[in-house]
C-alpha cells in the first residue's frame, strides 16, 4: 500500500495506492485453520451422533461447503478467483439466512426448541433393547419451565425401589407408558402414578403402585419390559397409555414388533439419506417442508398407512392381553388426551372387543373439567414444553382413578379379565 506526497500551490496531497491482493493460497491457509473445529465436530458426531448439532454447527456448515467448492475449484481450474467469490456471495447469503431462521426459532424442532439440541428419531445412539435407565443413577428433566431429578431404581425406571415378593391382600399396579407415565413436568411426588397412588391408599392401605413410565417409550417397548421383566412382580393390574405421538412419532417411524430381533438385538428403522443435511440446515429445512415431509421427515400418512398403523396396535393389544390375562391380571388401556391430533374411534372400537382389555379415555373428563373449573389448559400443561404441570396430572390421576373404580375396584364388579 504505497504512499506518495504530491505538492501543489503550496499544498501538499497525500495520494493513496491501495492494492488487494487475493491468491488462491488463502484457500489452502483457510482450511488448515479450519480443520480443527472440524475435527472436533466428526469427533462429537461419532460418540453423540445428532446430538452434536448445534447454533454453531448450522453457522459453520456454510463455510465448509464454501470452503469445499473452493478447494475444487482451485484443483480443477487455472483461474478459478472469480468463481469462488462467487461461491463465497451465495454461501455468505445463505449462512445470513440460517441466523436469521435460528433467532427467529423457524423450523426448529421441538427437542431444539427445548434446548437440547437436534434428535433423531431413526437414531440407535442411547437406544438400548428395553430403553432402561441406568440403574442406580439420578435422571434430571429440564425444560423452560421446570427441573427435576429423579432416583433410577435398581430396574432403571424413576421410582422407589420395588418388592419382588407380594405380600397377602396386596393389589400390585404397574403403570407403564412414555413421559406422561414417568412425570415430565413434575416433581416426583406430584407424577399422575404418585397422584393415582395416594388417592388409592386413600381407601385400601393394600394397594402398592408401579411406575414403570420411561419418556419416549411406546407401546411396543413397553410390551416387551412387561413380556420379559416385568411379568416377575405379577400385577393384579396394567395401566398403559396410548397417545396421538405414539401412532404419528414412534410407531410410525420405529415400526412395531419387527424392530425388536432375537437374543436382544434391536433392528431401529433407517433414516432417509437426506437427515444429515436436515439436521444442519434450517435452510434446508424449509426446503423439505415445502416439499410436504415434516419434523419426522415423513409426508403426511396415507389413509392406508393409518390402517397399518391401527392394524398394528391392535395386534399388539390383542397379544398383550391375552398374555396377561394368563396371569390374571386386566389390562386397562388409557387414550392420552391431546384435543384428538389422533383419529383413535376405529382403534377404540376394535380394542372394546378384545377380551380382558378395558378402555379408559381422557378426552371426556378433560373436556369435562375445563367446562366446570373454567380454568384455562394453561393450567394443565406447560405452554412451552408441552407436558402436564402438577395440576395437570392430578386431572390425569383422578380420571384414571374413576376408571380403575368402575373396572376394578367396585367389589360389585368381576374381576375375572378374561371377561
């Protein structure tokens, strides 16, 4: 940048020559500088796989693909300045775009919306054959609304050590279900299982309760614990629930019994081959969504695929009671309420008419309740993370409650469950 002194008139001019230099060697400097962040990213990717997806990784995605193309170009092209400025303007533009998309929270989804990252639902990292907790460990739930610990029993799920053997008189329940069943949004104590368990005692100081509720577990996963573990501390009763997300997110994206081989070896469904761009683009995103697939990146269930879907939840529960029905113990199937993202009336029909099953669905009590209490759902369910708050599962465990009372509970009622 060379400065040169002009006089004129008695005055002097400072002339400026300005010069810049653009070489390609900058490409080659830039991605060895570049390379240990990427490291570091392969790094978290192969022990945490999409978990490793963060603000940063969708920033820095752009500038790899620029860095890329321009590393191409300077290997295939003797003058390749013009064109990788070019890819540098279309990059920059869209890396603008991405932070714009991010403070915005468009196409987020709703495990980033929570703060915990991206998560797929095809991934196996974390997955294991019966989804158990490690035994002996405490567990927190944080959302934006809450934090809660809870103690893993010695059977990896979140509640007080259990008794193997079964006391005289004693009524053994065993809750089982995803997020809902294990508490989300509660402290333990105020779980719809603790809530349904002290409105019991209430009444029969015999009746000893069981949470065995993992989030994002579903029916199926649930089956196979009871068929495999749980069988051993022979419950009079089964409380499973069966929601919307377990139909149009789990089910669906999972499969049913297939998934789950011989000699514990668990066969999760692949991924489209696009997911990786998914995760770290909400550019992308937008893209993908356009083009009719969704957070799960699947478009929309045909109406054949929806008789797939109830064909293999019947299936189940046609297996699952008649395996404890063989035990003795009735099986009451709880129809989560979520202002019916689900069409469950088919489903309903035909589990009525499976012998020792029972039915129990939230969505008249619900509707009942915020009718007559004239409080708003707010109260019920956390507007952001979506789950009941304590109000919310009292509301789930009393309604729970009546149906056990009608099913099981009234001595005028048999309790064969074969009928």
């Amino acid at each position: 940048m060379p400065v040169r002194f002009i006089y004129t008139n008695d005055r002097v001019k400072i002339h400026w020559d300005i010069h810049l230099a653009y070489t390609t060697s900058a490409i080659g400097m830039a991605a060895i500088l570049a390379t240990p962040y990427l490291i570091w990213e392969c790094y978290w990717a192969w022990h945490a796989g999409y978990a490793c997806v963060k603000w940063h990784t969708h920033l820095a995605f752009y500038f790899y693909v620029w860095l890329a193309i321009s590393l191409v170009l300077e290997i295939l092209m003797r003058h390749p300045i013009s064109w990788q400025l070019a890819a540098a303007a279309v990059c920059g533009g869209m890396l603008l775009a991405e932070g714009a998309l991010m403070l915005a929270g468009i196409g987020a989804t709703y495990s980033e919306r929570l703060g915990h990252g991206y998560s797929s639902i095809h991934s196996a990292s974390g997955e294991s054959y019966y989804r158990t907790r490690a035994p002996g460990s405490v567990v927190w739930f944080d959302g934006p609304e809450f934090r809660h610990a809870r103690h893993v029993n010695s059977m990896g799920y979140s509640d007080r050590e259990w008794q193997l053997a079964k006391q005289p008189y004693e009524k053994r329940i065993l809750c089982l279900g995803d997020s809902w069943t294990e508490g989300v949004g509660a402290p333990q104590d105020s779980t719809y299982v603790s809530q349904l368990g002290s409105m019991l005692a209430e009444t029969d100081s015999h009746t000893y309760i069981m949470n065995a509720g993992i989030a994002a577990d579903d029916p199926f996963v649930n089956y196979v614990n009871y068929r495999d573990r749980l069988i051993a501390y022979h419950p009079d009763v089964i409380i499973q629930t069966l929601s919307g997300n377990d139909m149009t997110t789990d089910i669906i994206s999972k499969g049913g019994m297939e998934r789950f081989g011989t000699n514990g070896q668990l066969h999760p469904s692949a991924g489209p081959v696009w997911e990786p761009l998914y995760a770290v683009s909400l550019v992308a995103r937008l893209v993908f969504h356009a083009a009719g697939y969704n957070a799960l990146l699947q478009k929309a269930p045909s109406p054949e695929k929806i008789g797939e879907l109830n064909d293999k939840i019947v299936n189940l529960f046609r297996e699952y009671a008649a395996l404890a029905a063989r035990q003795g113990t009735l099986l009451i199937v709880v129809i989560q309420a979520t202002d019916h993202d689900y069409d469950f009336a088919p489903v309903i029909a035909r589990l009525q008419q499976i012998r020792g099953l029972r039915i129990c669905d939230l969505q008249q009590s619900y509707n009942a309740e915020l009718t007559t209490s004239g409080n708003k759902s707010e109260k019920y369910y956390w507007p952001v993370d979506g789950h009941h708050t304590p109000l919310g599962y009292q509301l789930m465990a009393r309604s729970i409650y009546n149906a056990l009372d009608s099913f099981y509970l009234r001595p005028r009622v048999v309790r064969d469950p074969t009928r």
